[in-house]
C-alpha cells in the first residue's frame, strides 16, 4: 500500500514536472478561454462612466491583484528620512547635474536604505524624470566615476564580471547602452535610478530585504497574501516617489516609471498602486506583468511560480497550471493605470514574453481608456516591427531581443512628450 503511494507520489511529480516544462511557442496551440471584461463589475454592474469605474469596479480589480498575486503591503512604516549624500553637482562633461540621495526606512526597530541616482539637465527647472530600478547597481548606469557602488547583495554576471554577489568598480558603466542618457537629457528629461537589490536581493530568501522589516518576532516569511519581491520592489519605488515629490529640480506631477523585464512588472505594479505616477513604461515585462496568462505561451505561471517562487505571492501558486481559475487576467492590471498614460513595448525575439500576449493585453485594457475619453490600442492585430501606436496607450514591438535599446528610449521619450502635460 505505502509502495503504491509512492508510485503515484512520483508519478503525479513528473507528470506535473513535465507539464511546467512544456513551453508552448504555436499560436495554433494556445486554448481556448475568457477573458474578463473591466468594465462588467463582480455583481454584473456595467459600469459605464468614470464615477462607477472608481468607485466600484478598479477596487475589484486592485484588490485581486493585491491579494493573489503580488502581495499585500503588510503594515505602514513608522519612518521614512532622505540624506542628501551627494549635493547637486556637475556631470557628464557639463550636460548634465548629478545627485545622489540616501532614502531610509525604519520600522519595528529596524531599517534598511537604498540610494537614488539622479541626473538632470543643466539650466533647467523642475524637470519630468524616468523612475527607473536597475539590475546591477547605479554605478553600471554610467560610466561616470562619483557614483557610488553598492554593497548590497547582487546576483553574478559573467559578461559585466561580478562575482562572489558584490559589486565592485569592473562593472562600472557596463549597463549604459540600457539607459540612453544622452537623448533623456537632450529631450529635457532626467533619470532617477535605484539599485534594486538595496530594496530587496533577489534570492530565495525573504528572511532579509524588505519583508524583514516588517515580520513580527519570529515571523520568517510573508503571510501567504502579503507581498513577495516584485511587491518589494514596486513599493521601494514609491518611496523613490515620496523623495521625488520633495526635491525642487523635479516636477513630480511628471514622473514616468519605467522597467525592463521583472522590473518592468514591478513598475507596473507601482504604478497600478500609486496614482502619483504620470505614466508607467513596460518594456518587455511578459509573465506576470503586461502578457496574458491564460495564452499560456511561453512563459507560464507555474514555470516563473517554480524558478522565482518569492517574486509573488504565496497564493499566486494557485494558478499554476490552473489559469481558467484566475478571475482577472493581465489586462485588468495595465486598466487600473488608467487614465495615466501606460507604453508597453515588446521584442520580437522575445517569445518567452510573449509579444501577442502583451499587445493584446494593452487592446483589452484600452476600453477603461475610452471612458475617459481617451485614446488606447483601438486595433486587434499588433503593428509591423518598429512602427509604434503611440495614443495615450502605446505599443511597439522592436526587432531583436529581450533587451532594453537606443530605439526603445527614442520611442518613448518621444511618446512621453507628447502625452504628458506640459
Ligand atoms: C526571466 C524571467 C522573466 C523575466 C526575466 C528578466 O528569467 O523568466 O519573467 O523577468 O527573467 O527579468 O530578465
């Protein structure tokens, strides 16, 4: 009897193992299913203007998304302080001002603090930012020797040389070709960046970071719905925010928050949560940020819940293989940025995001757009390669690869300037 158990026991493991593995690239393979509508409430109100819109059915919505799948924020902090650790100076052989400010957060007796890159055109006032997380440290922002190196924890690179988790000066300006500084400073604009690993490492291993803050004595993890590291995230840039708002060079009513890949999930989930954001930028987000769920293709809920099971929620593990179950899909999350102005942007060699999903996440998003009298993805079928919709919601898939590029940046500089208020 017990052998006969265990026979199953296995047998259910691999055949579970080998459903996660199956990584679906065929249009023709994609099953059937439903899509909610965002503007049919739970009770079957439609909801047919703004008032209903706010008052009933984004609560819905943001609360789902709150509850099963990115986390709840478990508590209010008791402090939040700002150090300015480096004063405005000159940079970049005179094109544009630097500053880097130390942003700390205290609770329960504890504290953590992540620091804020910020340049700034010269000879200009109260200047729209991109608000933007970064993989590997400030310093590979820039290859400009006064930012300041992080000694937070940081996963290894081959290609940028860090190793043994720390990060040291070899690395330093070795993510530039991601930032396109020069044409954000051109168009007026500024770029404020964090470190992400400073708000929390990303590891399996939420004893440390932002949760720990938080936990009650003896608590070692999330509540199973309070927040993973995508949540982590997404709030360590709203207190980026709350710096923002104090710093006179910047106009916080213009700030844009950007991210690429997992972190462009979070900035979409900042954004979803935190109307002072103007605008939010997804640039190959995929699973779990702009992409459908329930087309399945490439990447799935139970393939990102089994190699990152702290990125989301516990109960976000519900779906895995399950997504008929999931009450709202992805296209709910880009409806709660409405009326804010939202860009999703895809790579055509970026299959494991799935270009499709994310367009036609924006398309179905676009009808909470319509009640506000604006203008979202109002086509079925995605553009050509590199020619951008730029509306209030805008799409483009590029040529090439899960990347953030040059081409990327124009579009969006280019769109931001047009959509936000001047
Ligand atoms: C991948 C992950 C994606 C995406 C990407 C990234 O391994 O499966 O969801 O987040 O990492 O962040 O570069």
């Amino acid at each position: 009897m017990r052998g006969c158990l265990a026979f199953l026991l296995i047998l259910f493991y691999l055949t579970d193992m080998s459903a996660q593995s199956k990584v679906n690239y065929e249009e023709s393979q994609i099953p059937d299913f439903e899509l909610c509508d965002p503007l049919v409430s739970l009770n079957g109100t439609a909801i047919k203007n703004r008032k209903q819109w706010e008052d009933l059915r984004r609560s819905e919505i943001l609360s789902f998304f709150e509850r099963e799948v990115y986390g709840k924020i478990p508590a209010a902090l008791d402090n939040i302080s700002f150090k300015l650790i480096e004063e405005k100076k000159p940079a970049l052989n005179g094109k544009a001002y630097r500053k880097q400010i130390e942003i700390r957060l205290q609770k329960n007796d504890k504290e953590l603090s992540f620091t804020v890159l910020i340049y700034l055109p010269q000879d200009q006032e109260k200047v729209p930012v991109f608000l933007g997380l970064n993989f590997h440290g400030n310093h590979t922002v820039m290859e400009d020797k006064k930012i300041l190196i992080s000694s937070a924890w940081s996963l290894n690179n081959q290609s940028l040389g860090i190793e043994n988790n720390t990060l040291d000066s070899k690395s330093r300006g070795g993510r530039a070709h991601r930032w396109s500084i020069d044409k954000i400073l051109a168009a007026g604009m500024g770029l404020a960046t964090i470190y992400y690993g400073e708000i929390d490492p990303d590891k399996n291993d939420l004893t440390d970071g932002l949760q720990a803050l938080f936990y009650q004595p003896n608590q070692k993890q999330p509540a199973s719905d309070e927040w993973g590291s995508i949540g982590a995230w997404a709030y360590g840039l709203s207190r980026a925010m709350d710096y923002l708002q104090t710093d006179e060079d910047v106009d916080p009513s213009r700030v844009i928050v950007f991210g690429h890949s997992r972190l462009g999930k979070a900035a979409l989930w900042a954004a979803a949560g935190d109307p002072r954001f103007a605008a939010v930028i997804s640039n190959n987000s995929g699973c779990g940020g702009a992409a459908l769920s329930k087309r399945r293709f490439g990447e799935t809920i139970a393939a990102i819940n089994t190699n990152f099971p702290y990125w989301f929620c516990e109960n976000y593990k519900q779906f895995n293989n399950a997504e008929d179950l999931l009450s709202f899909d992805q296209h709910c999350l880009l409806s709660l940025i409405a009326p804010r102005p939202l860009y999703v942007a895809s790579a055509s060699e970026d299959q494991w995001a799935d270009p499709k999903g994310e367009f036609l996440s924006a398309f179905y998003a676009s009808p909470v757009y319509k009640l506000y009298g604006l203008e979202g993805i109002t086509q079925k079928t995605p553009p050509n390669l590199n020619e951008p919709i730029q509306n209030v919601v805008a799409y483009h898939i590029r040529s090439g690869k899960h990347e953030v590029t040059d081409f990327d940046w124009e579009q969006y500089i280019r769109w931001a300037k047009k959509v936000l208020p001047y």
